[in-house]
C-alpha cells in the first residue's frame, strides 16, 4: 500500500490510499479545489479515486462532501448509518452512500477494511484498519480515550496515522474557553501525547514500521513534544527503527510505501 497524508487537524482532513488499482480517500475535510490540488501536487487525479471514507461527520472532515458528490456522483460515500446520515443533514448529500456495520471487514477493490467504533462526540465515530498484500494501515484520530478496539486495531498495524492532539500543559495554559478545555482533554474529545504513546506503551506493535502523528494542535502542542513523547516509548521498547513522523495542517506529507 501507498499512503499520502494531505492536511491533518482542524483546519481540514484528508488521507489517499492506494493498493493496485484502488485509490481510497479518507475524510473530505477541503473543497473540492484544495483537495483536487493537494491529490495533483501527489501526482493523483482527483477522478482516479474509487470511494470516499468518512470517520465522522464533523465539518473538518466532511466539509467538503456536497461538492465531491456533485463533481464525481459515481464515487461511492461510504460510511456507517448514523454517520452518513448525520453529514447528509449538514450536506444535503442523501444518495451515493454505501453503508457498512462497524467491526464488519469489507471489500473495496484491492484493499480490506474495517471500521472500528471510537471515544468522540459524533454520531457514530470510527477509526479504520486497512489491509492489503499482507501490510495494514491503521487510521484512528479524534477519539478522547483508547478503547480495546482501538487496541487491537493498532497492534495490527504495519503503518499508523495517529493522533497527538494536545500537550495538557499548554491546554491548560491557553486561551481557550474552560468548556472548550473540558471537552477537548474529556472522554469524547482528543488524545494527548502522552494518551497516545500509552497505546504503543500499552500494545507494544512488533510489526509497526511507521507512525505518523496527525491532528496536531497548533496552540497546544508542538512537533517537538510529540515527537519526544514517542520517542522515549519506542526507546524503552527497543523499536528504534520505527519512522517517526509529524504530519502537518497546510500541505500534504511525504509518500509512505508499506
């Protein structure tokens, strides 16, 4: 498989994946413009895309539905019932879904995925696993705590997208609303670095090559810190030769074949 990471946090999300002939599409978190030409600044057509995946309906990941489905109406929506049901209300986007149950392994041309449910205040929130010619991609971000599926998920994982939202010490010392903080740092909201290095801690991933760390708070974190948090668990694990990376808001990451 092939992964290009093209924007990660607030601003707007979005992942291609590719095995073989299959080009996948995690999240439309950009118009149809950005994300047509942050794919060509990749060396993708937009046109080449088999399905869209969504993961939950917040704007910042599905924003840019409405206009994808308009421009290129035969590409599936795929998503879970409430979830597309709830960006269908936000959207106005009611037809082109195909709809699967969480935990329940599918098919999309030449890769196997499967949704798995996650900790976030959205209608039916889920990480994905993706599998193809024996190496897994692992995508889990905006979830407030690590649950056993997410466990499992991720010690399966060749390659991870994984989200480091937040250092609680520069949360806590923001501007940011009490509320805000509260949901952010709550059960539903966003893991910190170090929420987030306790999963490798935790799951201890023998097959784990590359680990990109996404959703990144620009007021509350820093590549640094997240990096740091990381790298001292991969030390104490002895996985040194894991790539480690900091994914970024403003352009897409680098190319990662697994």
């Amino acid at each position: 498989m092939r992964l290009r990471v093209l924007g990660s946090g607030s601003g707007g999300n979005s992942i291609a994946v590719r095995s073989g002939d299959t080009l996948l599409l995690v999240d439309l978190g950009f118009s149809f413009k950005e994300e047509k030409k942050r794919l060509a600044d990749c060396g993708v057509d937009i046109e080449d895309v088999t399905a869209v995946l969504f993961t939950h309906d917040h704007s910042d990941h599905c924003k840019g539905a409405a206009t994808f489905h308009k421009r290129l109406p035969d590409v599936p929506l795929v998503a879970n019932g409430d979830t597309a049901d709830a960006i269908a209300s936000q959207t106005g986007v009611n037809d082109g879904w195909m709809l699967f149950e969480n935990g329940e392994p599918f098919e999309l041309g030449d890769i196997t995925v499967t949704a798995f449910s996650i900790s976030h205040d959205a209608a039916d929130p889920v990480g994905y696993l993706f599998e193809a010619d024996g190496s897994s991609l692992f995508v889990g971000t905006d979830m407030g705590v690590v649950t056993a599926n997410v466990r499992m998920a991720f010690s399966r994982a060749t390659c991870a997208v994984l989200e480091a939202n937040h250092d609680p010490i520069l949360l806590e010392q923001s501007d940011r609303p009490i509320s805000l903080k509260q949901r952010i740092r709550g059960r539903t909201g966003h893991l910190s670095n170090e929420d987030a290095a306790m999963l490798v801690r935790e799951t201890n991933p023998l097959c784990l090559k590359t680990l990109l760390l996404g959703h990144i708070s620009s007021e509350c974190n820093s590549p640094s810190l997240a990096r740091r948090a990381f790298a001292d668990v991969f030390e104490e694990l002895g996985h040194t030769d894991v790539d480690l990376s900091v994914l970024e808001q403003d352009s897409p990451g680098d190319l990662f074949e697994f």
